[in-house]
C-alpha cells in the first residue's frame, strides 16, 4: 500500500496516531504527522484507512493493496 502525507494540510490533530500507531508518528515539535513506516505491512491497512478516515485536514491517502 502507498501512504501519501501532505505535511503542509496536517494540524497535528493526532487522529492518525490513535488510530494506526505502527504506521504514524508526530513530530514533537509541532505535532505534523509523519510515516514510521513508510512500507506498511498488509496486516495494517484497515488501521492506515482508519487514520485518514479520522483525519479533520484530511491529509492522509492511502492507494494501492
């Protein structure tokens, strides 16, 4: 699965997080989002669409299998 961020909509909401913790990290000084995994595995892509589902900026796009 490709993950796309666009850092620039993020608001550090922190939905992404919650919901994919495996995949999503915050950057501490700001709380943008960003890929810990950028290759997430198959096993995590209900929580990868649950994140950009949970996204307010809707930042987050998930393509591919």
């Amino acid at each position: 699965m490709h993950i796309d961020i666009e850092e620039d909509a993020c608001i550090g909401a922190g939905q992404c997080v919650l919901a994919a913790p495996v995949v999503f990290g915050q950057r501490e000084d700001d709380g943008i989002v960003f890929l810990l995994a950028p290759d997430a595995p198959a096993s995590e892509r209900a929580n990868v669409e649950e994140a950009a589902n949970r996204c307010p900026a809707r930042a987050i796009r998930v393509n591919g299998g």
